[in-house]
C-alpha cells in the first residue's frame, strides 16, 4: 500500500483515489457541499485555501491545500524535488 502526502503531515493511500480536480467548477463545489451535508467529507486544509479535491473510491471527498499537479506527482513517484540517494556502505 502506497501512502500519499496530501500536506501538512497528512496522507491518503493511492490506490483509493479515483480522481484529484480542481475544487473551482460549480459541479465541483457543488459536490464536496454534498459530502459535507452528507458526512463523507474530509478536510485536511487546516484552513487554508483548497486547492485540490481528491475523490476516493469510497465515496469520500478530501479537500487538500496542495495543488493538483503536486500530488499527482507523488502519486506517479516524481516526488516534490530531486531524489536523495541512498548511502551507500563502502565495503572493504
């Protein structure tokens, strides 16, 4: 199971989500007011703007403060910036 940052030490696992849109379409909005109405919303902003809405297979909406591409690219493993190497031991 591969867990994604979503931001602010939160983390979603990635094979649960079905779509990551922008929260600024009418439908959109309308849909995580549904969520919100119904219980199946999750809000890890810690209230700041939203800026990506995430669209689980469990019918659960997350609102996150991260934009879209960022998390896309966590998910297909770009990370955020260059990847660290690992140390390697040198063998004598």
């Amino acid at each position: 199971m591969k867990l994604i940052n979503i931001g602010y030490g939160n983390l979603v696992s990635a094979g649960r989500v079905i779509a990551i849109v922008s929260p600024e379409s009418a439908p959109i909005k309308r849909m995580v007011q549904d969520a919100r109405d119904s219980g199946s919303l999750i809000d890890a902003t810690y209230g700041r703007r939203t800026r990506a809405v995430i669209i689980a297979d469990s019918g659960h909406i997350i609102l996150s403060a991260i934009q879209t591409e960022t998390i896309s690219n966590r998910i297909l493993g770009g990370g955020d910036g260059p990847a660290i190497p690992e140390r390697e031991e040198d063998e004598e």
